[in-house]
C-alpha cells in the first residue's frame, strides 16, 4: 500500500479511539504522536496497534512539531513510504478516502497534496460547529493550501523540510507555500476526507479559535506576505480594518463630534450586505464579528514578535 498514517492529539479521549479505529486496515504503518495526555491517549493507541511517540515535554509543543517528529518515525520505520496521511486525533477517516487519495496522487505526479472534504460531526450542536463545517467547505480543484487532514506525497515534503515547527497556527499553509514555490501543486478532491469533531458550545472557545486565526495571518504576512505570494495579505488587512481600524476611527472621531460615531454603522451594514449575499445572517454575523479576535490575534503576534517574546499555544478546547 505504501501509505503510513500520522495522527497528532492530546487528551482526545474516545475521539482519538475513533480517529484510531478509522485508519485500521487503511496504512501499512500507523503512528500516533502524543503532546503530554494525562487521559491514558498513549496506552490506548498502543492497544489498537500504532506506534506511539511522546514529544518531549521541555520543548514547546505544537501541532507542526508533532506532525514533523510523527513522521521522521514513519520514514525511519519503512523507506519504501510514499505517502503519508496526516490526521488530527479529533477526526475520523472515510473508509474510502486513502484508497482514493493514493490513485489521485499515483496518477498525478506533480500534485504534493490531496485533500478532500472535511466534516463537523455535530454541525447542528451549535452555531459555532456550523460556522466551522460551513469554513471546511472550500472549493474542488487545485488549491492554494490544505488543512490539518491532508494526504501528502513523501518527496514532496522531505522537499521543503516539512512543517515549520515553531508556527503555533496556521502551519498546513505555510507549508503549502513553501510547497508551490518549489514547483508542487494542492489539489481538494470532491470526495469525503475525514469527521472533524469541534466541540465548541461557548463563544470563549469561538473568540479563541479566531484569535488563533488571527495570529497565523499575522505570522504568515511576516514570512510570506511579500509578491508575488502575499500571504494571508488580504485576510490581515481586512481584519485589521474592521477590527481596529473602524472602530478606533470612530472612538477617536467622536472627540471632535459625536457624528464620527456613525463609522460604526459600517458594522451592521456588512451584516446586511454578507447576509444578503449568502442566504444566512447568522454566519454574516459572526463572520464579522469575527474580525475583533482576529485582529487581537495580529496585533499580539507583532507586540509579543517586538518583544522577543515566544508565544505558547492558542487553545480552545
């Protein structure tokens, strides 16, 4: 088969023994990499089969590091790998979906990545799991980046070194980035991939995982934001304006005259007008009031970078 299987948790409970179960009979090497669990991870996926890795726990941890050693393990273990599936305990694979990943990648030489669609498992639990089923469903074809879940082609990424292992966000596309530079190519297949299992039932976690967001875009401008790439350029620019940039200029405006505080009318406008364009102001909502975490999470990352200040891990669950 000529596929191993890295799967990446901490703490994930009866989700990894799902995530676990999943790839059984799909890789001929499975390697689970545990970052400090005290829920009995490790014994459980000794139990069921994978080679198990504990990262050590005087480095920081992060989720490209796991993948990074997970697969140095996997590469060790059996040269004649060709791919390697990357998987996040959290999620559950498609029975189907490493056979057909495999013929994509075996028929399509200069393809690095194929990934495919990637499911919440409760998306009417809360607004919050829908937004994030909805965030999954991103276009078929060739792609700028993937996500966590992703088949990728061994050569590709001894390429480029694999993952950046400091990045506490926003690894898989900065990965991508480096990938397409060096002549690669993503693909998203219209097949399903994988069940993801969010579990966000408070808007804290909601405020978190977007702040998280708005780190990675931070972090990708300032390593890749020039042309012709211009990462995450656009996504940072745009949170900035609506999430500093609007309401400040308000706030400060209303010093001179109470009239500047009609900027603010700009963010009941975007409601209307994203609500209008999709068919669900809801999700117009939230998307824009996502925009005040994001920025939160640009504006840290460049305090803690003037700092010199290493930030640790952005967690929400």
């Amino acid at each position: 088969m000529t596929v191993g299987v890295v799967i990446i948790g901490r703490n994930e409970g009866v989700r990894l023994i799902r995530c676990l179960s999943s790839v059984t009979g799909q890789a001929d090497i499975v390697v689970y990499v545990d970052s400090g669990s005290s829920d009995g991870s490790q014994a459980a996926a000794k139990e069921l089969g994978a080679d198990v890795i504990s990262l050590d726990m005087d480095l920081p941890f992060t989720a490209a590091r796991a993948r990074n050693e997970g697969f140095t393990h996997l590469a060790t273990k059996d040269e004649a790998i060709e791919y390697v599936q990357f998987i996040d305990g959290d999620c559950a694979l498609n029975s189907d979906w490493v056979a057909l990943a495999k013929k994509y990648l075996d028929e399509h030489p200069r393809v690095a990545v194929a990934c495919g669609r990637r499911r919440e498992r409760h998306p009417t639990a809360s607004i919050y799991n829908r937004l994030i089923d909805q965030e999954w469903d991103t276009p078929v074809g060739e792609a700028m980046a993937c996500g966590g879940d992703a088949m990728m082609r061994v050569t590709a990424f001894q390429d480029v070194s694999g993952f950046n292992p400091e990045l506490i966000a926003g690894e898989e596309p900065e990965l991508c980035v480096r990938m397409r530079a060096d002549g690669w190519t993503i693909c998203r297949l219209d097949a399903e991939m994988t069940l993801h299992d969010a579990a966000i039932s408070k808007l804290s976690q909601w405020w978190k995982r977007n702040r998280r967001a708005g780190h990675a875009y931070g972090e990708g401008v300032a390593m890749h934001g020039r042309p012709p790439e211009k990462h995450c350029v656009r996504e940072t620019r745009s949170a900035l304006i609506w999430g500093v940039g609007i309401p400040v200029t308000a706030l400060l405006g209303s010093l001179l005259s109470t009239w500047a505080l009609g900027l603010l009318l700009a963010w009941p406008a975007q409601v209307i007008r994203l609500g209008i364009r999709d068919g669900d102001f809801s999700r117009a909502f939230f998307l824009t009031l996502g925009k005040l975490p994001e920025a939160q999470g640009i504006l840290g990352y460049y305090f803690d970078r003037w700092r010199g200040k290493r930030v640790s891990l952005i967690e929400y669950k």
